[in-house]
C-alpha cells in the first residue's frame, strides 16, 4: 500500500502513511477544511449565502 499524500510505500507506525511529516500534512488538510464535503441540502446554501452577504463576500 502507498502513502495517500506521496505515494511512497507506507510505514506501520505511520499507516496509511509513510511518516509522521505526510500524517500531519492529512491532519492540516483535514482542519482547514480541504476535506469538506459541498452541502447539496436548499437550507444549508441559503444560510450559506446569507453568511456571505453578512460578511460581504459576494461573487461579482
């Protein structure tokens, strides 16, 4: 099995991973939300909308 971020081959300790650098670099990519799965549900888009006019982050 290959590590998902580089794709050397995964070390035990570490596994899925081949380290501890390319485990905190998921990690990294987890909290700042790379991983997120779009919402498909009307109410979570209107809300979403609605933050964005709040913060004034409207597309032109």
């Amino acid at each position: 099995m290959s590590c998902p971020i580089c794709g050397e081959e995964m070390v035990r300790k570490y596994r899925p991973f081949c380290s501890k650098r390319c485990a905190d670099i998921d990690l990294g990519k987890w909290l700042s939300g790379s991983y997120s799965v779009p919402s498909q549900d009307p109410t979570d888009l209107e809300e979403a909308a609605e933050e964005m006019v709040k913060q004034g982050k409207t597309k032109h």
